[in-house]
C-alpha cells in the first residue's frame, strides 16, 4: 500500500510544478533620503596618481607633423604601423613607418632582440626612443602601445585614428597623439 502511495505522490508533485502560477505582487520597499549634494571635502578620489608619477600631458601632432616625420625622420622617434601586412599592400603605409602587427605577432615586445630580429628583418627598437603607434581606427595603435609599456617602452604615443593621414590629405583638426 505504501507503494501506491508514493507513486500518487510523485504524479501529484510533477503535475503541480507544470501548473502555470500567477505572478507575484511586488511591494515598494521604503527608501532612506538621499542627500541632494555632499560636500567636496568628503569626496575620496582614490584613482589620481601622486603628481611624481603622473603622465606628462599628451602632446598634439598635426599633420603637417606627421608629414615631417616621413620626410625627415628623427632617429628618437619611430613611427609603428601596427596593422597586418596584407592591409599595407591595398592601402599603403606612412613612408619611413616600420610595420610590427600587433593582431598577428603581439609578443613583438617580449621577445630577444634576436629573435626580433629574425622575424621581422630589422633591430628592435631601443627602449629610450620614442615610438609614435598608428593603425587605421587607433585599437591596434593603442593596444600594441599597452604591450610595449608592459615589456618596458616609456615614451609611448597613439594617434586615436590616422584615416585621414593614410588618405594623405591633411585633416580640419590635430591629430592628438596620447602618452
């Protein structure tokens, strides 16, 4: 008898969790007053950097500057077209710009300078001059600018978007290259 118990049991349950409920009535929960403005002096800015270590300001290359660059180049300062070769082939490059694709090759910083070397046909760059990374929108720019800060590169910039310059036409505003 205990068995036919059980079986109902188990069907009485199964049927009940198919049954459509209706659905619950949400009440409003009370809210504690907000203060309308706080005081700045109680404001905490936890994510300023002490102004020993903070980034110098971003300096501003116009295109005119981009022009000089490849016209005359500074042996400081290298210009790194961070796009995949196949897109320098249809679309061209800043003359006297080095190409290291960040997509395809992104430990171009991490590797021996040999080794650099032998992929890509040229020295690495040294670790006090200045590299000025551009793609055609500025993701790439700005990600392979991250990984050579991380292998040890301080003198970083990224112009955020260089379609203007690859087009060779100069354009209305500055080119803004961040730190």
């Amino acid at each position: 008898m205990s068995a036919p118990r059980l079986a109902a049991s188990l069907l009485l349950r199964a049927s009940r969790s198919s049954v459509a409920r209706p659905a619950r009535q949400f009440r409003s929960l009370p809210t504690a007053a907000c203060p309308v403005s706080i005081p700045k002096s109680h404001l905490k800015f936890y994510s300023q950097e002490p102004p020993s270590t903070a980034p110098a300001a971003s300096k501003i290359y116009l295109f005119e500057d981009i022009q000089k660059f490849s016209s005359s180049p500074d042996p400081e300062r290298i210009l790194i077209d961070t796009r995949e070769p196949s897109e320098l082939e249809t679309t061209g490059k800043i003359p006297g710009s080095i190409n290291i694709p960040v997509t395809s090759q992104p430990d171009s910083f991490f590797i021996t300078e040999e080794e650099f070397e032998d992929r890509f046909g040229f020295e690495r760059p040294e670790k006090n001059k200045e590299l000025v990374f551009y793609c055609k929108a500025g993701v790439r720019s700005r990600a392979a600018a991250e990984l050579a800060k991380m292998a040890g590169w301080t003198k970083i910039r990224t112009p955020p978007n260089v379609k203007t310059t690859l087009n060779l036409h100069p354009p209305q505003l500055p080119i803004p290259i961040r730190q």
